[in-house]
C-alpha cells in the first residue's frame, strides 16, 4: 500500500542532495573537530562554514551560532540561562506553545526559580499583544518572554518583531521557538530585538539531531551541558559532523527554493481547505488558517460523530499519516493543549486533524486524502 504523507510539520524526508552532501563526513571524513591534525582539522573547518552559511542566512554573526542536538535543547539552554545567568525571575509565555517550552518554564516555577504569568489569547489562537504589554509593565523584576513565532499545530504566525519592540521597551529578555519558521521564512536576526532563536534541521528537509541556538552577542549565558570546550565553550561534547554540515546544506536549498516552494504550498493548503469545504459543509479550521498563518499547515476541526471518533486510526489503515495535534495513543486521539487553549476546554464536539505539506506533495494526492476522508467521516 502506498502512503501519502501529510505530516510534515512533525518532520519531513531528508533531501537527497542533502544525503550526497552528508556523505563525505559519514565515511572518509571521519576526523574528530577537536583533534590538531588533518582529519580533525578538515571536520572542523567543515563544522566553522556551516556556521558562517547559516549566520549568513538568518543575517546573524557567525559567532552567535550554536550548533546542538535540536530545538528542545535549544530551548532549554535559552531558558535557563535567562534565569541563571540574565537576571531573570518573571516568565511571560502562552498556553500554546510546544512542551519544549511550557515543561521547561513548569519545572523552572515548580523549583521556585522564577513566577509564571501566561498571556492571553483572541479567539483564534494569536497572543493578545495589550495583554502582553500589561504583563511587561506590571513585572518588578527582569522578566523573560518566551513565545514561539509559529504554532507548531494551527500554524498561527506571531509577530516576531513588533513582541520583540516590546521586550525592548521593558527591558526585558526575549526567546523566540522558531522552529516551524527557519528553513521557511526569510529572518533579519541583527535587525530584530531577540536574544534566543532555535531551529531544528529536520523541519526543513535536513537531518534529525541537530539543531542550532541563536544567542545575541549582546548577552553572555553559560554552558548548559557542561565538559569540554566544544561549540567555541559553549556545548560540550563532540559535535554531530554530519548532522551540522547536513543543517547548513538543508537550510541553504531551503532559502534558494523559499519563493517557489513557498506559493506551491500554499496553494496546495488552500486547494485542500477549498475542497473539505465543498465536501464537508460543517468543516471548520483551527487557528487563522487563511491570515497570519504558516502556509505548511491545515489544522481541520470535523464534527464529532461516531465515526469521526476515530479518524486518526482509519486514515493511518488507509496509509495516510496526518496528526491529531500532540497525542495519538492505539488510535485514540486526545485533543492537544493548543486546541483546548484556543478553544477554552470546549474542544469535545471537534476532532482537529492537523494537515501539513512539502513541496514533494500533490494536489492528486489532496484529492485522494479528501475522497478517503469521505468513507471515513
């Protein structure tokens, strides 16, 4: 049986000249980055151009780029080295973020590290940017603000400069989980107010495993894991070689290809909203799915009936791999915390199937998902 992947989001398949270009450092250069002779020394000028690439992309320096394992380390490192070493013991971030964060700050407030304030959201999942500015103001003590420029399972879009403005304002600290947006939008680091960005290679066609943190030359954090001088003392441990020159080759394809894989996507998502309109007249989207929204992601909300109940399962025995969100457990979705965020709790009478696109799907395969979809629902 042949299957049609629409998860995307979750991650998406390595691209083969990203293998090819892989190749050379999984087979003859083998060196370790940190050994003095030529081996060693050809792994780490590998490792020190895929910084300058990536740096270049994201109009950042060269220096405020951190190689790691992926976006949840990022994450981490960047929250607590706001709070062991920035100052800061005020935390602003949003119900919706991933678990990257919201486990990260819940265990910060859990050891009584720093106060939590959770800002709140419009009735389609964007944060309410007053709300925002009012927690800023009332803090009286430096604060962190976390919150994530693209959601993860509605796609929703925040503005990463105009938050960015505000933290400026109050003098406040700045992290942003950006990685549903590197790899696919344009960014101008040096030109926005942010301290921490992260990125994750396999979001766009790279390799699992790595990741990269941004970190603003403007502040000095310590190491999170500590034990060698790797990542210029910052990250110890030998470097994922393959992995970092497969991120830099993924994201430099990924930003000559952005104009035209970008408009083929979103043609394609609006291609599928338009026919689940026609088909399913009580069919809703999640999010802002046709405004400030990614255009890789198609979050569904079908009406809960018997059958619907169990839509995840029979689209994956059709060999369709869609999400239902966060959780899908032997076949029984649980509604994630975004939905539930978004919807106040009342998310019982929806089954929210999140759909999310590559260049390498199509349009027939649309028409195939939709027409199944007819059977099941």
């Amino acid at each position: 049986m042949s299957r049609i992947y629409f998860d995307n989001a979750a991650t998406t398949a390595l691209d083969p000249e990203v293998l090819e270009f892989m190749m050379p450092f999984l087979t003859e250069k083998f060196g370790n980055p940190s050994s003095v002779y030529s081996y060693g020394r050809e792994s780490k000028l590998a490792i020190e151009n895929a910084r300058k690439t990536v740096a270049k992309i994201l109009n950042a320096n060269p220096g405020e780029i951190f190689f790691t394992s992926g976006g949840t380390e990022s994450t981490n490192t960047a929250i607590n080295a706001a709070l062991r070493d920035l100052g800061c013991r005020h935390i602003i971030t949003s119900q919706i973020e991933h678990h990257a964060t919201l486990h990260t700050v819940e265990y910060m407030e859990s050891r009584g590290r720093a106060s939590v304030s959770y800002v709140k959201l419009d009735n389609e999942g964007h944060i309410d940017m007053q709300h925002l500015e009012d927690l800023l103001k009332s803090a009286n003590t430096r604060t962190l603000v976390t919150l994530m420029h693209a959601n993860n399972e509605v796609g929703n879009l925040m503005d990463i400069k105009a938050v960015g403005d505000l933290c400026k304002k109050y003098d406040a600290i700045f992290h942003s989980d950006t990685v549903q947006t590197v790899g696919h939008y344009p960014f101008d680091l040096k030109n926005t107010y942010v301290h921490f960005v992260n990125g994750a290679g396999h979001k766009f066609h790279g390799p699992k495993g790595v990741g990269i943190l941004y970190v603003n030359e403007e502040i000095s954090i310590k190491p999170y894991i500590n034990g060698g001088a790797q990542e210029r003392n910052m990250r110890a441990g030998t470097e994922n070689l393959y992995g970092i020159v497969g991120f830099a080759k993924a994201l430099e394809i990924a930003t000559k290809r952005y104009e035209q894989d970008s408009n083929y996507i979103k043609d394609l998502k609006y291609y599928m909203a338009e026919k689940l309109k026609e088909q399913f007249p009580g069919v809703k989207f999640n999010g802002d799915s046709h405004g400030n929204s990614l255009y890789t992601v198609l979050n569904v909300a079908f009406p809960m009936t018997p059958k619907a109940d169990m839509l995840l399962f029979n689209l994956d025995m059709a060999g369709i791999c869609v999400s239902g969100g966060s959780a899908c457990t032997s076949g029984a979705n649980s509604t994630s915390h975004v939905i539930k965020a978004i919807y106040n709790g009342q998310s019982d009478n929806i089954v929210p199937i999140r759909f999310s696109f590559c260049r390498h799907n199509t349009k027939e395969e649309v028409d195939e998902v939709v027409e199944k979809l007819k059977e099941l629902v």
